[in-house]
C-alpha cells in the first residue's frame, strides 16, 4: 500500500506554495537543480502561467538568503527562472496578474547592494532588478502596473548603478508620456537625480510640470545651468520644459528663463525653439523683452530665418507704448524692404497693428501708404520717410522756442507750399479713385492700361500709374521730389533675382525705364510662365503702352558691342539651339520666380521661391511661394539665364539688367579665381545631365510635384489645384475630406521599442483629424494644424532605396509626427493630399492677412 504524505499545521508555507506551482518548477526551484532549469524552456506558456505568482515569491525567499551573494549555482537557477517567467508573462499578457509578486522582488532587490563590484560587472541584485524593470515598465500604458512600480522605481534613481539609473529613466520617460500623474508625487527625487548628472530624466519633466511645478521653480536656475553639459536631444528637452513653464504666465519664471534664452539664441541648433518660447512669454510680459531687443536685432540679420519670429516679439515690445512703438518701427521696416526672407506678410501685420494703436506716428497717410502697392520695398521706403519725417518734426517741436523769426517766416511759406500741393494731390487722387471705380466693371488688363492712360493725360502735373502715385507719396511727406522724378531704389549690389522684374519689352534699352507699367511683376509673371505671350510684339499691345513706348524710346537702339561682347557673339551663334532646349527643359524642370544667394556654414545655398503662373481661384500658390533650399545654386543659374534668353527676340548681352543680376549671383557662389559668369555660360552652355538629374532627384525628395505640374495647354507650371480645376471644387467644399482612412502610427521614437498604433484619419480643412481608435467612430484626439506644418518627409527604409516608401513623417512646430500606410501606393496618396492641404492652409493664411491690410 502507498502511503500519501500531506502539509501538516505546523509545516511552513514555502512547502504549500512549492506543492501548488508546477513540477518543474518546484524541482527546480526547491532542490535548486541547475541541470533541470532549462527544461522550464520546453513547457508551453499557458501550461505554467498559473504557477508564476508562485515561483516568485520562492526566488524572493532564494534571493534574500545570506549566502546568495557567493552562490553561484543558486544566481544561475534564478537568472534561468526570472527569464523564463517574464517571457511567459508577456506571451500571455498576463502581467496585471503578476504584477505584485514581480514589483515585491524588485522591492527586495534595494534590500542588497546594486553597486557594480567591477568595471561593467553588476552585483547578483543588480541583474534581477535590470531584468524585471524591463518587464514591468515595457507596460507603461497600463496605469494598475504603473501605480505599483513607479513607487519603487523612483528609489532605484539614487542607488549608485549608473546603466540601471539609465534604464531606469528611458522607461520612466515613457511612463510620464501617458500617465504623469504618477510621477508628479516624486518630482523632488526626479529633479535631484537630474541635478546629480542623470540628464536623461529631463524629458520627464515637462510632463509632470503641470502637475507639481513648484519642486522644479524651486531649481530652476540649477537646472537651466546644466545647459552647457548636457547632449543635443536633453537641450530640447530642458528647452520643452521652459515652454511648458511660461505658458503658465509666471513672471518671476519669465524673469528668470530670459537671460538664459538670449544667451542661446546664437546656437542655430535651438534658437528657433527659443524664439517659440520668447513670444510666449511676450504675449504677457514684453516690457521684459524691451532691453534685449539689440541682441535680437543682431540675431535677425544673422539669421534670416528667424525674422518672422523677430517680427512678432518687436511687435509686442511696440505695443506697450508709443515710445517703445517707436523704437521697434525702424527694424521691422528694414526687414519689409531685406529680400533674402520670405516674412513680409507677418512684418506688414505687425507694422499696421503698431501704427493702427498708435495713429499719431504716422498720422493720416498710413492708410495711402498700406493700400498704394503690392511692393514690399516700396512700402518700407515710404514708411522709413514717414518715420523720418515724424522724428524730424518732433525734434522741431523741441527747439522751436530756438527758432529766429525769418526762419519762422519761411517755415510759413514752406507750409503753405505744402497745403497747396497737398491740395492739389488729394484732388488728383480723388480724380483718379472716382476714374478706377467708374471702370470696376472692366477687365484688369484693360483697367492697368487705363490707368497709364490717365496718366498721360496728366504728365504735366503727376504720373498716375502705380509707382508714380508713390513717386507722389514720397513727394508728399518729404517735399523732395520732382514732378517727372523717378522713385530711384537702393543702389546695392543685388543678390536676389525676381524673374518677375525683368521684360522682353526693356531689352535692347536697358538704362531707359519702361513706364507704361511699372507693376512690372504682372507682365513679367505672365512672360516667364506663359509660352504663349513670351514674345509679346509691339502691335498687340493696347494703344496707350504703344504710345508711351514710342515717346520714351529712342527711334534708333544701341545694339551691343557685337565685336567686343564675347557672350552676346556666342549666344547668337547658338541662338536657336539655346530657345529649343530652353523650351524643353522647361517643361521637366521649373524656373523660380525668385532666387537668392544666402551664406551658409560651408559653402552658399540658393533660396528658391516658386509660384502658381495662373493664380486661380483656388490657387495653392498665388500669395504665397514654394521655397526651396538648394545645395547647388549653380544648375540652377544656368537653367534661369537659358530661361531669360528664351524669352528675348534677340541674343542677351552682358550689359542686360537679367544678365548682370544672374552674374551677380553666379560670383556670390564662386570661389576666388574661378571663371566668370560669361565664361562659364560659353564653355558650357547647357548644364550637365548629372546636375539636371540631381535638381530633378531634389525636388522629387522635397515633393515638388506633389503641388505642381506642368501643364501642356497653358505651357507652364501651375499648381495642383489650378491643374485639376474640377477637384478644386469638391476639396473646397466646407467639410469634405480629401482623403480619409486608416494609418500607423508611431508611439515612441527610441529604437529599443518599436510601437505602432492604428488609428483612423481625417485630412479635411486645415486639419489632419485622427481618432483614438481603428474606428471611424472613436472619439477624436488632438488634430494637427495643417498651418503648423514645416514640412512633410519620407522615411526611406535603405539609403540607396528609391522605391516609395510606407512610412512618411510629418514635423510641425513643437513635435514630429511618424506614420505608415499599408501599402506605398496608399503612402503616396497620403503624402501628395497631405502636402496640397498644408499648401493650401498657408496660402489660405497669405490670404487673410493680404485681405486684412
């Protein structure tokens, strides 16, 4: 007979716990068999899932014994057991299960000595903490593991095991990303752990600022000191956290970040991200900014790029009184008429927003001078008049009890001068409003020519084409200027080039201004984009442009020295080869409307800005411009000059105003020694394959032509909305979506967890909307603002990879979006709708502030 053993009262609980786990496991563990611990790998998970609470608690009672430390069978049954029982946790998701028994024995792991005893050899404690940490806290997202183990977690911080603490603060990182509230209670050790040289720990901070900002208040100055020690990705994060800390609108945190962000703003690496945070803090707080704004003037004409940002913080300071108004004026004026940024927008807004609070700066006439031409230079010249004109008379109004009666009396008479032509103006004006308004009815070509017709009529008195009424205007504030005096623009050197500013009707008669229409960017647009009228022929012109043609152009043209302009002799040689290739390449690659020469870190880099040439109603690019950055301004030179010669009846010369302005940019980008420009358009006068195949390769890369195309009917490059005028309608309408459905999502962005989560979007308005789940339905989350978007990207998955990617990401202001679609033929549809909405979205946002003005 078998005789059958059961736990009597007094036996211990280890011996119940051993009899409910499974065999092996309890041969294993309660003999300590290291020769039968790897079988544990040959039981399927669910066959032991019931036992694991239990095995456990037993390593806890094997871990904690004395002779642990110095036992090496029993550290090498455990490291067996703790490995198998954490993949058997995470194959079966049972780690709500678990969670308690895990948490305990990493508890009673602080109980021991974590120090490493040697270089990179951790303590026994050391690796069943590491091991452990990284089966609970991979669950970051469930909140009842994380309101167990952050509390223990946080104590790991300051046990003197550098790669733990590290580890530890990557999965404390992703901890705060969805559930800061557990963190926030242990602020105070997070910020000393930081303090201590755990940087790392930085990115958890803006989370739970929120919730607990006075532990991080208290060192902040301690914190902002670590700025200079600390690696590129912990800079931004200690950057986010002052974001976060002055939306709060605390001035003595304001006070406090200031100085530190002005110290930094020279590192390009950050100083766009301190800027974001400068202008939150003026939003509340500008007088604070007012005696740093010569360091950031300084910074603004170092970084061109900037200026937007500079605008808006000179436009804060401008509004707290007239005296601050004044002295914030003259540079947001100078960088309206500074051609190498593309902010004027958001410098005439700010401007007129300073000038409409404070009317008495520029009195009356601002309204005239906003409202009298689409130029930007010419409005900022008229505003630097106005402004020197106010300054002057304000330093008369000083002295005035200083002045001598006959200088009184011809002060008199200047004035009454002033009011008769002042008079005089304002009835011409009226004259020539009433003549626009009786004709608003007719076409805006014919009305343009009207206006020279007017003109005419008064050329005794005053031109009344556009840049004559501000010839008119600048007459008015500065009582300089002539009846026939041109309005005579800076005498610098160039180094932008608008394709606009030239015209097919100017050459051969270059130094001869051509006044029938001085809004030359109407007629020149047209000829760079429009085949059809590139060479416009004297009889096709109305009456009006003929006349004045013939009054100012002399009956017989100097041609070019023919004998001793080398470029003009080899372009006529070659004259009908460069119009046909010209036209060829223009239909595979586009040419800017603008381009400019900027100074980069190693060498110079091409600002190229690109319209739509027919500014539809629907336009994605009629007030903005695609901007493109180029490491190769040359190609792009080349191709501009071929273009500038297609558009003329005769051969260039050196002496034509597009030549010498393409020749300026040409030498900015040459080193010292090197050809000059004509040598180098007579050596090779058509650019290269490799150099037209890596220009294509680039705007491919930035997705050109996503939102544009050429189109044959009208010969020219127009954008995606006016190329597909019957999809404009329907992606207009309020509400529609232009493309809809399911995407992946990347959660985190460290390569050690690869997390995508399905979600449903939404591209419709000026929104990308996404909700929390696979469904349609699900609730929404935060959508993006299109508006905000810099730019959206590929993610190739081998450098040598040309084949579409699924994956693209999507960078906005403050964070980067990361997402894969099922296929690439759905990535690409993704991407060319996303790029058409954000493109519309700024060009809708051009819109509203040109309409505002």
């Amino acid at each position: 007979m078998t005789e059958t053993y059961g736990p009597g009262p007094a036996e211990s609980p280890l011996i119940i716990k051993l009899l409910i786990m499974h065999q092996l496991f309890r041969l294993v563990l309660g003999q300590k068999d290291l020769s039968r611990a790897g079988d544990l790998f040959s039981l399927d998970d669910s066959e032991i899932e019931d036992s694991l609470t239990e095995a456990l608690e037993q390593i806890k009672i094997i871990s904690s014994s004395l002779d642990y430390q110095t036992n090496n069978n029993d550290q090498a049954v455990v490291e067996i057991c703790i490995t198998r029982i954490t993949t058997a946790i995470r194959e079966t998701e049972s780690i709500e299960k678990h969670a308690e028994a895990l948490v305990g024995l990493w508890d009673s792991c602080l109980e021991h000595s974590l120090r490493p005893s040697g270089k990179d050899e951790d303590t026994p404690h050391a690796k069943i903490a590491s091991d452990i940490m990284s089966c609970i806290l991979q669950n970051y997202n469930r909140p009842p593991v994380m309101a167990l183990a952050i509390p223990i977690a946080v104590k790991f911080l300051h046990r003197s095991n550098k790669e733990l603490c590290r580890n530890m603060s990557n999965y404390l990182s992703l901890a705060a990303i969805t559930k800061a509230d557990l963190l926030a209670n242990h602020t105070d050790v997070i910020v000393k752990s930081i303090l201590q040289g755990n940087a790392m720990l930085l990115r958890v901070l803006p989370a739970v600022y929120e919730k607990q900002p006075q532990p991080i208040n208290r060192h902040l100055t301690e914190l902002l000191a670590l700025m200079s020690q600390l690696e590129q990705p912990e800079q931004y994060h200690l950057l986010r956290l002052l974001h976060v800390a002055v939306k709060r609108k605390q001035p003595e945190v304001a006070q406090k970040c200031i100085p530190f962000l002005i110290g930094h703003l020279k590192d390009s690496t950050h100083n766009d991200v301190i800027l974001n945070i400068l202008i939150e803090i003026a939003g509340y707080e500008p007088v604070a900014l007012n005696g740093f704004l010569p360091m950031l003037k300084e910074i603004g004409e170092r970084f061109p790029y900037l200026i937007g940002q500079m605008a808006r913080l000179y436009g804060a300071v401008g509004h707290v009184d007239e005296e601050r108004a004044r002295s914030c004026l003259p540079f947001l004026v100078s960088q309206l008429a500074n051609m190498e940024h593309s902010f004027h927008h958001i410098l005439l807004l700010e401007i007129k927003s300073i000038t409409d609070a404070f009317s008495s700066i520029l009195g009356p006439q601002s309204r005239d001078i906003f409202r009298m031409s689409n130029s930007f230079t010419t409005i900022a010249r008229l505003l630097t008049q106005q402004l020197e004109t106010a300054k002057a008379k304000s330093s008369r109004k000083k002295t005035s009890t200083e002045v001598e009666i006959p200088e009184k009396l011809e002060k008199i008479k200047l004035t009454l001068a002033e009011n008769e032509d002042h008079e005089k103006l304002q009835f011409k004006i009226q004259a020539f409003e009433d003549k626009i308004n009786a004709e608003s009815n007719t076409p805006s070509s014919i009305r343009r020519y009207s206006l020279g017709q007017f003109s005419k009529e008064e050329r005794k008195d005053i031109r009344f084409n556009r840049s004559k009424s501000l010839a008119l205007h600048t007459a008015l504030t500065k009582n300089e200027s002539s009846d026939d005096e041109e309005v005579v623009e800076s005498e610098d050197k160039p180094t932008s080039f608008f394709l606009s500013e030239t015209d097919p009707l100017r050459q051969g008669n270059d130094k001869l201004p051509f006044k029938t229409n001085s809004d030359r960017s109407q007629l020149g647009n047209s000829s760079v984009s429009h085949s059809s009228i590139m060479h416009t022929e004297s009889e096709n012109l109305p009456e009006t442009v003929k006349e004045n043609c013939q009054e100012e152009t002399p009956e017989t043209t100097a041609s070019p020295v023919e004998y001793q302009d080398k470029l003009y002799l080899h372009l006529k040689e070659n004259f009908s080869k460069v119009k046909a290739y010209a036209m060829e390449i223009g239909k595979k690659i586009p040419v800017p409307d603008q381009c400019t020469i900027e100074d980069s870190v190693r060498s110079c880099v091409a600002k190229l800005f690109f319209t739509c040439s027919l500014k539809g109603h629907y336009c994605l690019y009629s007030k903005s411009s695609f901007i493109l950055i180029s490491q190769e301004p040359q190609p792009w030179i080349q191709i501009m000059f071929l273009f500038q010669q297609s558009l003329f009846p005769e051969p260039l010369s050196i002496q034509s105003h597009s030549v010498q302005f393409l020749r300026a940019l040409w030498e900015k980008t040459q080193a010292e020694g090197a050809h000059s420009f004509e040598t180098a358009m007579m050596e090779s006068t058509f650019p290269q394959q490799k150099d037209l195949d890596q220009v294509q390769l680039h705007l491919e890369e930035v997705r050109f032509f996503d939102v544009f195309g050429f189109s044959e009917a009208a010969g020219a490059w127009q954008c995606f909305m006016c190329n597909n005028p019957e999809k404009a309608t329907v992606v207009n309408q309020d509400g529609q979506p232009l493309i809809e459905g399911k995407l992946k999502e990347k959660q985190v962005r460290w390569k050690f967890i690869k997390r995508w989560k399905t979600r449903y979007f939404t591209l419709a308005g000026n929104q990308l909307l996404f909700q929390k789940g696979k469904s349609k339905d699900d609730p929404d989350d935060s959508p993006i603002e299109l508006s905000k978007v810099q730019s959206v990207k590929v993610v190739a998955r081998k450098r040598r990879d040309r084949s579409l990617p699924r994956a693209f990401e999507i960078f906005t202001d403050n964070k980067t979006y990361v997402f894969k679609a099922k296929d690439e033929k759905n990535a690409e549809e993704w991407l060319q709708c996303i790029n058409v909405a954000v493109a519309q979205a700024k060009e809708r946002e051009s819109r509203e502030v040109t309409t505002y003005l």
